[in-house]
C-alpha cells in the first residue's frame, strides 16, 4: 500500500513507516473535509507528496549521452516519408553504464587467456571478420562500441562515446543538487524523531515507533550512498581526458591506449587514433556506399549491456532525413552499448554507424550512412 501523504509504499499497516502518518485518522479527515466542500486542499498536499516521490525515483535514473546531428548531403536512396524531428522522440543510445553492464569477466566466471581466445575467433565468414574489427570503448560514466576503418590503427564511434555532453552533465549536477536537499531534510526528521523517542513511555507503541526511525534510517543511508555515487561519476567526467581515460578492447581482449581524438562538428562521430597500426586479427571494415533495399538483410556489431562484439541481424526499414545527414533505419536490435558500432551488410561491408533510437519503442534503430561517414573524415575507400 501506498501512504496517501507521503507516498511511501509498504506492506498493509495501521501507520505509515516513514512519514508515521496514522491512517484511520488520515481518513477521518479526509471525509470531514469533503463533508465542508474543501476538496482542493488535501489534492494539493497529496501532490507534495507524489512529487517528492518522483524526486527520489528520478535519482536512480541512468545518464544518456547525446548529440545533434548535421551532416553533408551525399548521393541517398529514396527517403522514406517525412524528414525525422527531435519532437519524435529520436536521441542518441546512451552509453552503457558499468553498474547494469557486466563485463565478460563477471558474464562468465571462466575467462581464457588471451591466446586462447584469439584462437577461438574464427573468421571463415565476412560478419566474424567484421566483428573481430570491432571494438568495445570504456570511459568513466560508461561504453560503447568503434570499429576499424584503415591500416592505420583508425577507429570510428560515436561523438557521445566518447565525450560527455554538458546538458546532461547540467542534469547530473542537478540531481546531486535535489539529492542534498533532500538528505538535509531527511537528517532533520531523524532528529527530531529521535528526540521524540526518548519521550515514548507506552511499551506497545515503542518497538513500532524504533521500527518505523529504522526505516528512516536506512532510507537515507541509501540516498547517502546514491549521492557518493553520483559525486564520484562527477568528479571523473569533470577530470576526464580521453587520451588517459579511454581504453579500447578488441575481441581477443587486447587493450590500447588512444593517441589522437577527432570530434566531427556535424553529425555524431568520432575518430579515434590508435598508438601504433591496426593489428592483424582486425582487419578493417570496408564501407558500402550503394544503398540496400528495404528488406534486405544487415547486422549490427557491438556490445549491448557489458556483453562484447555480440551479433544481431535484422533488416532494412528505410532511409531518412535528419537535417541534412541520411540516417539508415533498421530493426536490427541497437541498445546502449552498440552506439558506435557499425551496421553491416551480408557481406561484412559497413553501411552505417549505430547512433540513435526512438525512445519508448522497439524496432526503431537508425545509422548514419556510411557515405557521409567516409565524407566527414576524408576516409579512403569505398564500393
């Protein structure tokens, strides 16, 4: 049940654990009140309630990374139907977060080593070529996913992978802010709940009582360790630099660090440059240019949920505008963790960069189109 002032919810009781709220009397009042036609004053003191509620539910909320995208015309298919609007709900993938991400390592409690590994990534078909030259990027707040591009140890993401985007850092230090308000509050409930626990004679209603200030009590040590929490994501991304911060695991779980960081000022990519060449068990992707039909068949390459260089297929659903870049639409599954990864065609070659989703929908995915890709970055090659 949930209390009515408040909104706490707990199991069915007399009184309310947090707020000590007496529900019997709660409703006595209620109904003398709407017996006397006042009716607006207890809604608006149950929207107090639910809107503290809220607040504590939207601290445990996950951070999404996100950029706008512009972008150079290139030579496109048909576009299907009207030109895509931010109002439509379309954001960037926000990238995964470790807590909900586990790692290979905390997947599976048997991890081979490194030679083993490589070894057991066959390559005997296009996608296990196109997968070993992908890769998964760490950064402080999350991952994502990247993949080769030329000999020269290049990599290509996303812009919000690899860097954190201020509206949504104005967010995280927003809710910190809430979060401190709300403790402040909190810790003065206590006291004076402590203090009036002293007074308590009545043997009956003292264990309820001491009850009801555990329950407080816990409740803010989990809002104290929330707020850690969130100091801590704060400090890394306000100390972070990507060419210390950002780590590159490829499928054999090798590690490099970056040398070179390029941030495209018009769509949502990024270029990253390796210490060194492209090793030989990722050989680069090769894009395609010419465009597929609706129907045919693509997979995406990344990393969903912590869980490295995963493969899902599905097909081509359309072309559309996004200002006046080309986004490929697919329902090829495209979670947090994939943002970054290429889409490719049944031949291993990339036809787009996995960028964004329709939020609150299924089957809606959508790439930046490989051409304006290459373009962006003056990239060589191309079918």
């Amino acid at each position: 049940m949930q209390c009515p002032h408040c909104g706490f919810d707990q199991e069915k009781s007399d009184i309310c654990q947090a707020c000590g709220l007496v529900f019997a009397k709660y409703a006595q009042r209620q109904e003398r009140l709407q017996q006397a036609e006042a009716v607006a004053a207890p809604t608006a003191r149950g929207g107090r309630g639910r809107t503290w509620l809220l607040i504590g539910v939207a601290m445990i909320v996950g951070l999404a990374a996100g950029g706008m995208l512009r972008g150079q015309k290139a030579s496109v298919p048909a576009v299907s139907g009207p030109e895509l609007q931010e109002e439509q709900g379309l954001a960037p993938l926000a990238g995964e977060s470790f807590d909900p991400a586990p790692s290979p390592e905390r997947v599976s409690e048997s991890v081979p080593p490194l030679a083993e590994r490589a070894a057991a990534l066959p390559v005997s078909s296009p996608i296990q070529r196109a997968r070993n030259a992908t890769v998964f990027i760490r950064t402080p707040w999350g991952s994502g996913s990247g993949f080769f591009v030329d000999g020269q140890g290049r990599i290509v993401t996303n812009r919000h992978v690899v860097e954190y985007d201020e509206k949504q850092l104005g967010k995280l230090r927003s809710k910190i802010t809430k979060l401190e308000a709300v403790l402040k509050a909190e810790k003065k409930i206590l006291a004076r709940m402590e203090r009036e626990l002293v007074q308590v004679n009545d043997p009956d209603l003292l264990p309820r009582y001491t009850q009801i200030l555990q329950g407080r009590q816990a409740r803010y040590d989990q809002y104290q360790a929330l707020k850690e929490k969130l100091q801590g994501q704060l400090r890394s991304i306000d100390y972070y630099s990507p060419l210390s911060d950002l780590q590159v695991v490829m499928a054999d779980g090798t590690e490099f660090d970056i040398e070179e960081v390029k941030l495209s000022d018009n769509f949502d990519l990024a270029l990253l440059s390796l210490q060194g060449r492209t090793p030989e068990s990722a050989a680069p992707i090769r894009p395609n240019f010419r465009p597929l039909d609706q129907g045919d068949r693509v997979y995406t390459v990344g990393c969903p949920s912590g869980l490295r260089h995963t493969v899902t297929a599905g097909i081509i659903s359309g072309y559309r505008r996004y200002g006046e870049g080309l986004l490929i639409q697919t329902d090829a599954p495209i979670n947090p963790g994939n943002s970054g990864g290429p889409l490719i065609d049944s031949r291993g070659r990339v036809i787009g960069v996995n960028s964004m989703i329709i939020e609150g929908t299924e089957g809606l995915g959508f790439a930046i189109a490989a051409q304006d890709v290459w373009q962006e970055f003056n990239l060589e090659g191309g079918d």
